[in-house]
C-alpha cells in the first residue's frame, strides 16, 4: 500500500511549487479564493443538468476529469489556509462539532431541513 501525503506535505509540495515559479506575488486571498471558487465552478459543471442516473455514468466514464478538479479545489484551500495561517484540519474539526450542535441527530436526520428551521 502507498503512503497517503499529509496535509502538511501537501502543502509543502504545493508552496514549492508555487515560490519555485514566484508565484506568490500573484497570490493575495482575494485572487486565491476566486481560483477557488472558479476551481468548484468547474467540478460542478460535471453535474449540471444531469438527473441522478445520469451522475452516476457520468462519474463512472469522467472519474480522472472530476478527481482532478477536486484535486484543484484542495490545492487551493490548502494554500489560502497556509498564506492566512489557519490551520485548516483544526477549523473542521471546530466547524464539525458546531454543526453536531446545530443538527442534532434526533432533530435532523433524514432531513435536509436548514438548523434553524428544525
């Protein structure tokens, strides 16, 4: 089996890979986070206009195609989370417990119901 990179390598890759081509002079969070978002536009595009049966062939026959722009999402939020110095696994987990909060099983399983609606 082969040895998953961190999320501290990964991000080491990706600032190499960044300052090796100086890089960072573009890369203010304004100009990131739209690469982000722009990054999310494209996996969504995967699966606009499609019904469920339709997502599923589709991911089946464009799993490389859709793996890659995931793989453009993360490599994004991984260098917006290093350049402000948030700690990114921290903040889910936080955000994770405030969730478990806000959804309670009991009041929202099976629901998609927004929290404060519940």
């Amino acid at each position: 089996m082969i040895p998953q990179p961190t999320v501290k390598t990964l991000t080491r890759k990706i600032i190499s890979f960044r300052d090796a081509r100086d890089w960072a002079q573009f890369h203010n969070p304004k100009d990131v986070s739209i690469s982000l978002a722009l990054e999310a536009a494209e996996l969504l595009e995967h699966f606009q206009w499609k019904n469920p049966e339709e997502i599923k062939k589709h991911v089946k026959t464009h799993k490389l195609e859709v793996s890659e722009e995931l793989a453009d999402v993360l490599y994004w939020v991984l260098l917006l989370s290093h350049d402000l110095k948030i700690d990114v696994l921290a903040a889910l987990t936080q955000k994770l417990k405030k969730n478990a909060k806000k959804y309670p099983v009991a009041k929202a399983k099976g629901r998609h119901t927004k929290y404060n609606k519940l």
